[in-house]
C-alpha cells in the first residue's frame, strides 16, 4: 500500500508546479468589439408579418404615418403594408440598434389591430415589461344571449364610466370587442384588471368591485 501512494502525491506536486509555471505565461486576453445587432445573425435579415383583420383596414389606413413614422425613425425597422396578403410586414436593418426592437415594433402593430389606440400601444416601444394579455368572457363563464349581454354591459358600464375607472385605478388599457378583452399594462396592474374584470362578469355589482380596487390600488401604492 505504501509503495503506490507515494508516486500518486509526487505526481500531483508535479502536476501542480507545473500549472502553476503555466499561468505565469498565459498570454494577455484578447479584446473583441461587441458584435453590430446585424453580425449576429450572420447578416441574416428578420423579419415578422402581422395579419391585419377587415375591421381594423380603415383605422390603419387613417393612422399609418403615426404607426410608420416611430418604427421607420425612432426603431430603425423597415416596415411596409401588404395589400395583397393584408398584412403589416417588418424587416432589420444594417442600422438597427437593437435586434429586439423587430419584436417590439411586431407587438405594438398587434396592440394597434386589437383595438388599442396608437398613443397607448406606442408605451410598448417605450417602455419595457409591458404585456397584452386577451381572454374571452367564456373562459370565465359560459354565458348565452341576454346574459351575455348583460356581462358585457357591466363590464362597460355606463358611458364606459366602469371600464374607464378600472383603467386608471390599475394603469392599464383594456378593449372591449365583442367577447374577447385585451388588456395592456406591467404584469402585476394586468393581473389586478384581470380580476376586477372576471368578478363583473361573475355577476359583482360594480360597486363591490371599486371598493376591491380602492383596497387593492392603495396596497401597491404603498408598496412603492
């Protein structure tokens, strides 16, 4: 047993001066410039298409300079209109800053065909951590006829005076088209909106649902 443990801890001495005379002589670290955004995809251009359905063809031809002009400019993303396919098509640049604006630019043209106004779905070009979330009123209950349209109807209020205080109690956006609801805002005000929203379709009458608000708004509020 002797015999063959002594070679083993020679070995590591040796092993180890030798390692360490190595280190002495590393050479120095190479210093690379950071890649352009269009060198790391080899060259290779992206693009993205957003499908525009019949009901928003006309808002988008009333409002393209504003959609154009803040991705052609401000993002630096080509960005055309296809009338054929009837679809918003997307495309880098060898000038673009950031490979992630392509996926920012494809999200704010999706908010603007849900429904969202271009002044508040431009906040998804400006601001990170935004989200659009959609669900259907049949995903909370199934709900048919007048009863659907009751739920609507509570979910609006009157003049849209319920839909408009959700929205600035929880600093979100929300479209309201047909049975399906969007919801644009941070993760957390999306999900506060998302709860106030499924307690009036369950049948809340909105007045419960404020004091939830109030209650709910002035925890975060504090929390910040």
């Amino acid at each position: 047993m002797q015999s063959t443990e002594v070679p083993i801890s020679m070995e590591v001495e040796a092993v180890s001066s030798k390692t360490a005379t190595e280190v002495g002589t590393l050479p120095p670290k190479p210093k690379f410039d950071p890649l352009k955004p269009h060198e790391m995809n080899d060259g290779r251009v992206q693009f993205r298409k957003v499908s525009v359905p019949p009901h928003r063809y006309s808002p988008l031809k009333k409002a393209w300079m504003e959609i154009y002009t803040p991705i052609y400019d401000q993002m630096k993303i080509d960005v055309r209109m296809n009338l054929k396919a009837r679809k918003v098509e997307l495309k880098t640049r060898a000038d673009t800053p950031d490979i992630s604006n392509l996926q920012k630019c494809a999200d704010f043209v999706h908010a603007f065909m849900l429904g969202f106004d271009v002044i508040d779905a431009i906040a998804l070009l400006r601001v990170d951590e935004l989200y659009v979330e959609s669900f259907e009123i049949k995903d909370v209950k199934t709900l048919r006829g007048e009863h659907l349209s009751r739920a609507i109807g509570r979910l609006s209020g009157k003049a849209g005076k319920t839909k408009f205080a959700i929205e600035n109690a929880t600093k979100t956006r929300i479209v309201i088209a047909d049975t399906k609801i969007h919801i644009l805002g941070s993760f957390a005000n999306i999900k506060i909106a998302r709860d106030s929203l499924c307690s009036l379709i369950l049948g809340s009458p909105a007045g419960k649902v404020y004091s939830k608000l109030r209650a709910v708004t002035a925890r975060l509020a504090e929390r910040f």
